[in-house]
C-alpha cells in the first residue's frame, strides 16, 4: 500500500474510529429512554415553535381531506413521506437554531447563514409539499366539487 492510499484510507475511516461515549456528557442506557427523549423533543417542538403548531393543524387537514377523497395508498404514502420530509426538516431547522444560539450568543454573519440555510431548507419542503399535494390532491378534489 502506498504512502498515499494510506492517508486516503485514514481521512476515510478517521470519522468512525471516535467514540461518541468519549465526548457525549450523557448516553441513553436504553431505547424507552431513547424514545423519552425523542418525544420530549417533539413536546418542545411543539410547545415553542409556533410553525410546528400550523404543521399540526396543516397534517390533518391534508389526511382528513384525502381520506375524504379516497386517495389511493400510493397516493397516502407519498403524502405521508413527503409531509415527514417537512416535519424533519423543521425539527432540524430548530436545532440547528439552537446549536447555533448556543455557540454563538452575539451576533456573527456565519451564524446567521447557518440559520438562514437551515430555514430555507424548510422552505424547500414546504413548496415541495404542496406541489405534491395539489398533484395528489387537485385532480379528485376537482371531481368531487363537478370540474
């Protein structure tokens, strides 16, 4: 092996030989309390970000409104994935935010692009989803109202 494959394999492989229990103040001993934690988070979401709030009421009205135009399962999963893609990207967005708050509590122009990417990022979902919602949705919605 040459010197310089293996410096290549080393920058490949360097990422998985840290152990995360090294630098983690705190790892979860178990996956009940794993999932404490992930809906603890989602409760938090809930809670402070007022956009989660609209997400929800958004949710349902988009699964009531397919259930009532008796959207195919394709056309259920493609919601289901593409509305969750939106949901993720929020909730990353927010701890984006607060990864970013907490590194940088004044004022720094990478800071700010940090979270200007991050919300764009939802943005770029957002406008996905509803152009999938209005292909899944519009043609029976406009059946149904006689078009």
């Amino acid at each position: 092996m040459t010197n310089r494959t293996k410096k290549v394999l080393d920058q490949l492989t360097s990422t998985m030989k840290i152990d995360p229990d090294q630098y983690g103040l705190k790892v979860s001993p178990n996956r009940i309390q794993s999932l404490g934690y992930a809906l603890a988070g989602w409760l938090y979401m809930l809670r402070y970000q007022k956009n989660t709030r609209i997400m929800s009421v958004s949710t349902i009205i988009i699964f009531v409104m397919a259930l009532w135009l008796q959207v195919d399962f394709t056309g259920l999963a493609i919601l289901v994935l593409t509305i969750t893609t939106v949901w993720m990207a929020e909730f990353l967005n927010a701890a984006i935010e607060a990864v970013v708050n907490l590194a940088s509590p004044d004022f720094h122009p990478m800071a700010k692009v940090a979270k200007d990417v991050a919300a764009a990022a939802v943005l770029l979902g957002a406008v996905a989803s509803i152009l999938v919602g209005l292909l899944i949705l519009g043609p029976p919605l406009l059946h149904k109202l006689g078009y």
